[in-house]
C-alpha cells in the first residue's frame, strides 16, 4: 500500500519536473524566435504595411484559425457520439483546443493528446472509447497531410524545388517522418504482436546498454499503446463510412489553415500569386516541420517562412505577413488554448 502510494508520488514528481521543464524549454525557444525574427527589421515601416491589411481580411483569417481548431472537435464529437460518449459538441471543441495548447508547448507536439485523454476521462467518457477516438484522428490526420505532401511532390515537383531551394530537402524529410509514422501505427494497428516484440526488444536492448533503466510502468504504457490501436482496428472496419467522412473532412480542415496565409496576402491587396501557389506553399512549411523535436516548431517555422514566401511577399510585406499569419494560426491559438484550459478549471470549481 505505502509502496504503491510512493511510487504514485514519485511519478507525479517527475511529471511536475518534467512540465516545468518543457515549459521552460518553450519560452527559450519561443524568446529566441523572437528575437531572431524582430531583430534588425524596421518597425515603423512594419507598422505601416500592417495599416494596409485589410480588417475584413484578418477577421476571416481569426475565423480560419479558430475553425481550424475547432474542425478537430467537431471529428472527436462525431466519432465519440457513434460509441455513446458523455461530451457534447462545445466539450469536444474544447478538448482540440486544449490538445492545441499542450502539443503547441511540447516538443514534436507529444503532449496534446494525453491532455486530451485526461479531460476526457474527467467528463466521464471511458478511456478505451475515448482512447480509440483520439488515435482514430490522430492517425487520420497524419494520413492527410502525408497524402497532400506525396501529391504536391508527384504533381508539383519542380515548383516546389524552385520556391523552397536549401529547404527543399527538409520538406522530404518532414514528410518521410510524417509517412514513417503512419506506417508505424499502421503495424500497431495491423500487426500488433509483431510490432509489441519489435517495441519490447528495442527497450530491452536500451536498458542493457545503461540508456534507459528498467521500468514496469514503461511496460504498462507499451500494453496500452499497443492494446489502444487493437481497438482501433475494430472501430475502423465496423464505421467505414464515419471514417471516410472524417477523412474528408480533415481534407477541409488541413487546406483551412494552408488558405489563412493567401487570405493575408490578399488582405495586402497584392497581386502576383495565385491562390493554389500560396496555399501549396504553406502546406509544403507545414509538411517540413511538422515532426520536428521544436515546441511549434518555433524558429525554423519563420526562417522556413522567409525563405519560401520572399518571392511572394514583396514590397516589404514580408515580415509583416509572418507576423500576421504565424501570430493568428499558432500564438493568437495558444492564447485562446489557454483560455479554455482556465475557463474549464473554473466550471470543475464551480460545480464541485
């Protein structure tokens, strides 16, 4: 009893330690992104193209953004409702927002979805239900945008060569990590007992080489993770037509926050690029950095920015769209997550 109530507390210690330093590491990282990116730039003039954006325009692109979240709630509902879950459609929405906020501060965004799981659990939805809807997204959307990024590469080759040169490399291995990790949760899913010794060998083989200590709840967690998308399984092969629904929609949901960077452009009135172009290029920064091991892939996202979208932003209007564009789809975001994460602190407070 005392042994099971002091490994409790030791794990909430290392869990403590664990988010304070991810915080800190976030705040490094976010400081540094931003002294690289206001650094050495012209504020006035700044100032002033930001006066030419259109309100219109921006209105849309806070519209996009929080739809873009948002979308992800709406999916979470949908499936959760088809196995009898106890959250309603603003309770989802709000867990997309919550799962934004903790995958926007950790890195290769791995806290989201437990964060997910947990508030979840707490509304009274089960761990196995809930558990299978996450993963069911989760790996929807991964699949999404590796098909966008195999299709921008089969059809749009050498225009994405042209405008993202030096970067053209990171954008393939942006999306071999994004392909590798779908394909991986695929062999979870498809081929459990192998892919569970595969796992078990690999941490048997890091404990005897002193990289990792040896941990039962390490164990427990690869159980689940496994046993998780076993379920998962079942739920994709008995709502086939939900999983297409969901698939389109994530279609919708990804070129959602792709299109707020030409919503911006020509918020700018400029002129030049056509819709497709832009949009494509947003989706080919997306796609580089998106398995990166940066909290919200901060700093390599702008520089990626500047390089790719110079020949778009023209006339000085360069880093006023960074600003604007990175600003409403991630920061303006984390600010609503954290909103919500509060706002719910209080509702659990309020009704005991």
């Amino acid at each position: 009893m005392d042994v099971s109530v002091n490994q409790r507390s030791k794990i909430k210690m290392h869990e403590g330690r664990k988010r304070v330093l991810e915080g800190a590491f976030f705040l490094a990282v976010m400081g540094l992104s931003f002294y690289t990116i206001f650094h050495g730039q012209d504020m006035g003039q700044v100032r002033s193209a930001l006066g030419r954006l259109s309100p219109a325009a921006l209105c849309l692109a806070v519209v996009t953004a929080l739809f873009f979240v948002s979308a992800e709630g709406i999916m979470i509902w949908y499936l959760l409702r088809s196995m009898n879950g106890k959250s309603g459609l603003l309770k989802c929405i709000s867990y997309s927002f919550i799962g934004f906020f903790y995958s926007g501060i950790t890195p290769s965004a791995t806290g989201g979805q437990p964060m997910q799981l947990y508030y979840m659990c707490k509304d009274k939805n089960g761990l196995s239900e809930s558990s299978v809807v996450l993963m069911t997204v989760a790996l929807i959307y991964k699949f999404v945008l590796v098909l966008i990024g195999i299709a921008m590469l089969v059809f749009w080759h050498e225009p994405l060569k042209l405008y993202l040169r030096e970067y053209f490399l990171l954008f393939l291995l942006g999306l071999a990590l994004n392909l590798t990790l779908v394909l991986i949760l695929l062999a979870v899913m498809f081929a459990p007992g192998w892919i569970k010794g595969v796992i078990v060998k690999a941490e048997k083989l890091l404990v005897r080489m002193h990289i990792l200590k040896g941990s039962a709840l390490r164990q427990e967690r690869i159980e689940k993770f496994v046993g998780g998308y076993q379920e998962s399984v079942h739920f994709l092969a008995t709502h086939k037509g939900k999983v297409v629904n969901v698939c389109l929609f994530t279609l919708l949901q990804r070129c959602s926050v792709f299109v707020l960077t030409w919503i911006i452009y020509s918020g700018f009135s400029l002129e030049g690029s056509d819709v497709m172009t832009v949009t494509l290029l947003q989706a080919s920064v997306y796609i580089a950095v998106d398995m990166l091991p940066v909290p919200g892939a901060q700093g390599i996202t702008e520089l990626m920015y500047r390089s790719v979208f110079g020949v778009i932003f023209a006339g000085g209007y360069l880093m006023p769209s960074l600003y604007v564009t990175r600003g409403i789809s991630f920061y303006f975001l984390l600010i609503v997550g954290i909103v919500v994460i509060f706002g719910n602190y209080l509702y659990r407070r309020c009704t005991g």
